[in-house]
C-alpha cells in the first residue's frame, strides 16, 4: 500500500494516506475527510503564469508538442 502526501481541509494537518482507501479520519481533528480531496490539497502550487510564458517560448521555437505539454500542466 503506498501512501501519498495530503493535507486535511479542516485544520490544515500534514498527513500520509493510501490512495486505496475513500475515507479517513483526520489524526488532527477527528474529521472525516475524503482522501482523493486531502492529496489534492497537498499537491505543489504551481505558477501558471510561468507555465504560459514557457508555453509561448515553446511555440516561437517551432516546438509544439512541448508547447502542448506546457498548456496541458
């Protein structure tokens, strides 16, 4: 079983769950919370302003499909 970085909706919690499982508790504050939705919480803020400005160096250089890749982030 793997566990995956999350974090609770609730109170913020740091926590470690298995993507095998819908539910949890969290260890924090005793709230139920949906696993899928805690792990997305966890995932790295990402700046799409940079991701666009990539985007578009990408295509002035004729590479379309790393342009693709970009937009697609």
């Amino acid at each position: 079983m793997e566990f995956r970085p999350a974090r609770c909706p609730n109170c913020s919690g740091s926590l470690q769950l298995p993507e095998t499982v819908q539910r949890v508790k969290c260890l924090y504050c005793g709230q139920d919370i949906v696993v899928r939705d805690a792990i997305k919480l966890a995932a790295p803020i990402v700046n799409t302003g940079n991701l666009l400005e990539l985007a578009k160096n990408a295509i002035s250089a004729s590479n379309f499909i790393e342009a693709n890749q970009y937009y697609n982030l």
